[in-house]
C-alpha cells in the first residue's frame, strides 16, 4: 500500500531529479544526488525504505568538462506498478513530459517541497525563487505554472534562462511559497530559501555575485 506522504515525496522527486526506469514488466525508481546533498539522499531513502532492498552507494563520476572527479550517492527501489503507471504518466518515448494530468498529482505542499529541494534555488540579488523546469518545453512549464497557481495560489512567471526555460517564482510571492513548504524542507536544504517563516527573516543578499556569473 502506497501511504499519500510517500506518493507526495515520489510525484515531487519525479518532476525533479528522479528517474523511472522501465525494465521488462514495470518501472523503478532512481535517485542520485551529489556529495553535498548526501544528507537529503539519505532522508528520501529512509522515507521510502520499504520499496528498497539495499541501501545508498556512493561511486565516482568524471566530468570531462571540468576534468573533475565527483562523487555521487544513489539508490534504486524495487520494481512496482505504482512506478509503472507514473512511468506512463510522465514519460513519452522515454522522455520526461508533463501533461494536463499533472493538477490532480501536485496537490500535497510536500510534493512542492521536494520539487523544489531537487531542482529549485534563490536568486542572491532579490528574493525571487525558481524551479529549473529546462528539460520541459515552454508549453508544457505553461501547465506547471497554471497547476501552481490553482492548487496552490502561488504566481510564477516563465524565464528562458541560457538553453531552456524554467519557473521564477517575483520577490513579491517568495513569502508565500517559504510559508507553503517550510515545514517539510530538511535543514540541510534550508540555505535554498529566501524567506524563514520562523525568524519571519529573508536571506541575505549578495548582488556582486549574481553579477559575477
């Protein structure tokens, strides 16, 4: 039996870093994240321990753009149907889509939560947040930003940034998605947000280092 709390972690994971893997009759689910967030891989695992049968490993990656070695942290579940039919939901010809489907499965803030410790961050020169939604297309970050809105009141607007387009969430609305997701983002991913509901404080900005880059 799939718990919501653990199907909100997976839907917010799969639109994030998480890939489903379709062998030969169902899908699993695989999780990699680098040294730095070792601590937020190990918080998924245990979370979603039971469709596991082994634990986190580390192995070495190169990357020839920067001739550097890193190190990277992954597990993988078991095979299961409930992957199996969000393989069909969120892959075309293998390729991570998002359809209309999307506004009855991004209903839980935790989902928006892991999302957004996945693949989202803060700008360092205002208080604007984004989701990196490059790999969809401007339609498709179109429905996610229209799903943000009806499920969770929140405004975004669609940025191309470099080689793709992703969601910016205005300084103005910044306040309101901290307060959506505080509870549920792990300490160690507290350094992505530009608001704290708790000491009612924004980040600090640094302006010459976003201009730096």
């Amino acid at each position: 039996m799939i718990l919501s709390r653990e199907k909100a972690i997976i839907i917010g994971t799969i639109l994030g870093d998480a890939h489903l893997a379709m062998l030969k009759t169902n899908a699993r689910l695989e999780i990699g994240h680098s040294e730095k967030q070792k601590l937020y891989l190990f918080w998924k695992y245990r979370e979603l321990r039971k469709f596991t049968s082994s634990k986190p490993h580390s192995l070495k990656i190169f990357d020839s753009r920067y001739n550097k070695l890193h190190t990277q942290w992954r597990f993988k579940t078991r095979i299961n149907e409930f992957f199996t039919e969000l393989h069909k939901i969120f892959y075309l010809k293998n390729k991570k889509i998002i359809s209309d489907k999307i506004y009855s499965l991004i209903k839980s803030p935790l989902s928006l939560t892991v999302w957004f410790m996945d693949d989202g961050g803060r700008r360092n020169d205002c208080y604007g947040m984004f989701l990196n939604t490059l790999s969809f297309t401007k339609k498709e970050n179109i429905t996610l930003s229209k799903c943000l809105k009806r499920n969770f009141s929140l405004n975004s607007n669609i940025h191309w940034v470099q080689d793709g387009y992703r969601l910016y969430i205005p300084s103005k609305d910044a306040k309101h998605f901290c307060k959506l997701i505080y509870s549920h983002v792990i300490p160690s991913m507290r350094y992505k947000l530009s608001y704290n509901p708790v000491t009612t404080s924004f980040a600090r900005l640094d302006r010459a280092r976003d201009r730096s880059k």
